[in-house]
C-alpha cells in the first residue's frame, strides 16, 4: 500500500495517490455504493480495506475509477488544491461532503495528525512517522463511516476539482472532467457539522481530508473529530482561506459553487474549477 522509501517527489506523489484511492475507496464501500465485485481486498496492519477496481459489469464503479485518475493527473502537475465528493439526495440538497485539500512543499518537512488538538512537529519526517499518520487517517475514516446513519435511497455522486489559479492553464481539464457548470447553491436540509479525519505531510505534499454531514445522520462519532467554535456558513471563496481560518470553521450551511473562472470578485479572480457528469447510483446494495 505504501512506497517502501519516501525520499523523492515522485514517490511523494505515489504515497499521496494511493491514500487518495484507499480513501475514496472507503467511503465508496462503507456508505454501500457498489457491488462487492466492484472492490479487490488489501491489509493494513489488522485492517481489512477494499479497494476499488475496474469492474466492467458495473458503470458507476467505472466511472469513479475514472475521475480518480483525472484527479492523479492534477496531482503530478501539482494543480489541484482541492477534491471534493459530493453525496446529493435533489439536484441542490446535500447529504454528504468529502473534502480533501492538497498542498505541494519543497520546504523542510511538518508532521500533521489532528488529534484532540491540531499538533505540529517541526523537522524532517521520518519514513515511519509519514507511515503513522497514513495509518491514522485510513482508521479514523474507517471509524467515520460506520458511525454514519444510512443514506436515502436515491442518491446522486459527483466530484468537483479545484486548482490553484497561479499555476493552472485555463484550458486545463484533467481526463473525465469539464469545466464547472454547477447552475446554484447546493445546500444541507439539516444542520451540518464539520468533521476533521486527518492529514499527511511529507516533504512534498500535504493532503487533509474533512467530512461535512448533518449532525442529526452522525452516530458515535468521536467528539475530537468534531470543529466547534466557527462561522456557521461558508461559501466557495471560504474554501480558499488560510490554514488557520479553515481551522476555525464548525459547520457549513451552503457552499456556493456556482461560479465560472472568468468572474472576478475585487482583485481577486475567483478559482477554477472542473466537474464530471453526476452519477446516479442505482442499485445500492
């Protein structure tokens, strides 16, 4: 599962990758999105992952699969900044968002493993730190989805790719997406609560995943998960702050993403981003 040496930028970007897949994995197979044949099996430590695959007899499986690999394409070029999953009872209503933020570094490498408390550790990572912390994400996501209440029955799946605008060509679509054409807000019915699952920094990449859900759908949930003490609403230029703004955000009532990247709010230009086709999952098991 993971690079036996993390030494380079590239095999940087292969660990960031696979933690990538194994987490869109898991939250593919945890909220039962798609036939067991659509996953192959792997260990991590006593953890029991699947994983997606090409299984030809499922569309919806393949497709995902796709939209990965046009996120890894972003990756190597170190355009994305942010991978979003978006889990959609109507066209506008949310019931889930899966948030994972990208950072490229050539700096002195940070640990970062959100516990109780956001912990830093200044200096070079060691192989089995970076390892560490690999493992923690993948178990707190895990502990995630099975503390989720059930999905509705009719659920529609869509991805959205933000890039950093200062180093992305305009004309820029990575393979399996297309320039955003979101027609409004999407929205929760419900009250949201923002749930912090975890980082991984190497000295080449950063990437942090959080999960956005109703607070009535959440089980047991750890309570250090859980961001309290923030704005209640944050729209798509709030997707763009500072580390430490991010920190502070508790819940999201609406997300605006409905702008295209020839918009200019002030001096600033708004962020580009690419969508694919939604995916209506049939069938759930």
């Amino acid at each position: 599962l993971f690079p036996n040496k993390i030494a380079t930028e590239q095999q940087s970007v292969v660990l960031v990758k696979r933690l990538l897949a194994i987490s869109v994995s898991c939250i593919t197979y945890m909220r039962g999105l798609f036939p067991e044949s659509s996953y192959g099996t792997r260990y991590l430590d006593d953890l029991c992952l699947k994983i997606l695959r090409e299984d030809k007899s499922c569309l919806g499986s393949l497709q995902i699969v796709k939209w990965i690999q046009g996120c890894f394409d972003a990756l190597e070029k170190q355009y994305v900044s942010f991978f979003h999953i978006f889990l959609m009872e109507f066209p506008s209503q949310m019931t889930e968002l899966y948030q994972f933020k990208f950072k490229y570094k050539k700096e002195v490498p940070q640990m970062d493993i959100i516990s109780n408390q956001m912990n830093f550790v200044n200096g070079a990572c060691s192989e089995e730190d970076i390892k560490q912390a690999s493992r923690l994400l993948i178990r707190k996501l895990y502990l995630l989805m099975q503390n989720l209440g059930p999905l509705p029955n009719d659920i529609t799946l869509t991805m959205k790719l933000l890039y950093y605008n200062d180093v992305t060509p305009n004309d820029y679509q990575p393979p399996g997406f297309k320039e955003d054409g979101s027609p409004g807000d999407l929205f929760f019915d419900g009250e949201p609560v923002n749930l912090r699952v975890g980082s991984v920094s190497t000295g080449f990449h950063l990437m942090k995943v959080r999960v956005t859900t109703e607070k009535k759908r959440m089980g047991t949930v750890e309570s250090n998960l859980i961001q309290k003490n923030g704005p209640t609403e944050i729209s798509h230029q709030g997707l763009d702050c500072d580390e430490e703004e991010e920190e502070g955000s508790t819940k999201i009532s609406c997300l605006n993403l409905a702008f295209s990247q020839e918009e200019v709010t002030g001096p600033k230009k708004k962020r580009k981003v690419s969508e694919p086709e939604k995916l209506l999952l049939e069938g759930r098991k």
